[in-house]
C-alpha cells in the first residue's frame, strides 16, 4: 500500500511550480519538496546547448567555485568559441541565483554530457538541496511524495525493478521535468526533512540518447562525498 508520511513533525509534503524564477525560493517551505521553475529554452540558448553537447559528448566538468569564476572554467575546458556564450552565460546566471538564494560564496558545479541514464533507479538523495537542469535531451523523474512507498527504496526493493517493487502503483505517477525546466530537488538533509527527500532517477527512455545536464550543489555536499 502506499501510505503518506506519519511523521507528525512534518508537514504534508508537495510539489511547487512557477513561471518566474523569483518563485523558486518556496523550496524553503516545509511542505514543498521539489520547486520548478518552468521555463523555456529560447533559440539561441537551445542552438548554444547543443553545439556544446555535439563538441563534447562526453563532457565531465566538476569544479567548487564562486559564480563570477563558471565562465572562465567551463572555457578552460571546452574551449572560447563565440557558439558557446549563451550556454555560459546561462550556466552563470543559475550560478549565482543558487549562491544568492543560499547565502552561498561558492558551490559545487557539475556539467555532463551522457548518451544513458546515471542514476537509472529511484533514490532519494543525503543532501540540503540540489538545483538541477537539462539542457539537451530528457530531463530528470520525480514521483509526488503521496505517492510512493519509501519502504521499497534501496535494498527495499528486494532486487525487483522499480515498476515492479511496489515503490509505485503506476507509470503514471512518475513526472517528468521538461528540457529547459529548473527545478530544486529537496534531500533527506534539510533541516527537519528526513524522511520526505524528493524522490527522483535519471530519465528512461529505450535506447541511448544524448543528454546535456547541470548539477549545483551546496559545497558541504562535495566534501561529504570526496573527503570523507
């Protein structure tokens, strides 16, 4: 059966989404666990994303840095072409709206270029919060958090394959952010959210295919995973 939290301390949980990037700062909400902004790519952006996905297919871009640093890194990386500028100066933008709606100096950037999924089962993760976005290809799945059973996440799942464990009751519960969407996926971390992390997985789709995503993280999240 699939139940809904009971743990009293914490309020129901639920999805927001919003048109204006200003919205985005609900994930502060106790009850929100996921916040999407819902924008669309424009045409240069788009043009741009896929020029730096097409030159690097297997782009692997890790690094802890402060906002006014991502463009001069990324260049060291996949080089200074002018077809480039608009994916920088977006991956910039974010950058700093992540650092500014944290009270952040510094955050741990990731840009990956993939043709299958990374993390292809559903988990929840043991962070504060992650800023996610696609800029080529499907985006990542979330399911409302009313609608799993979280007794079948990890070795819950008794070696079955999501669809089949019970983690769900249907293929339709699954969402899916579109390419271009921003959203904030809330982890077991944040204060007073144990329990109710968003639940989400790499996007499936049959076949390989072609994907340009971002990860922003707060910098305790790097340290957590590499220095300990």
């Amino acid at each position: 059966m699939i139940t809904q939290l009971n743990d009293s301390k914490i309020s129901p949980v639920s999805d927001f989404t919003t048109n204006e990037i200003s919205n985005i700062s609900e994930i502060y909400k106790d009850e929100i666990n996921i916040s999407i902004w819902k924008r669309q790519l424009s045409s240069s952006l788009e043009k741009s994303s896929e020029y730096v996905v097409n030159q690097n297919p297997n782009l692997e871009f890790s690094e802890v840095l402060q906002p006014k640093d991502v463009n001069q890194s990324i260049k060291s990386v996949i080089g200074s072409s002018n077809e480039i500028q608009p994916f920088l100066d977006d991956v910039s933008y974010l950058s700093f709206t992540f650092c500014k709606l944290f009270d952040q100096k510094k955050m741990w950037l990731r840009l990956d270029g993939i043709d299958h999924p990374m993390c292809p089962r559903f988990h929840t993760d043991k962070l504060k919060c992650r800023l996610v976005t696609t800029y080529v290809g499907p985006a990542t799945q979330w399911i409302p958090h009313h609608l799993v059973n979280r007794s079948k996440l990890g070795y819950g799942n008794e070696g079955k394959p999501d669809n089949e464990s019970g983690l769900f009751l249907s293929e339709n519960d699954i969402e899916q952010l579109d390419t271009g969407h921003v959203a904030l996926l809330k982890g077991e971390s944040w204060k007073g959210n144990d329990g109710a992390g968003i639940v989400h997985r790499s996007p499936y789709e049959e076949g390989n295919y072609q994907r340009l995503y971002m990860t922003i993280d707060f910098i305790e999240t790097y340290i957590n995973i590499y220095r300990n």
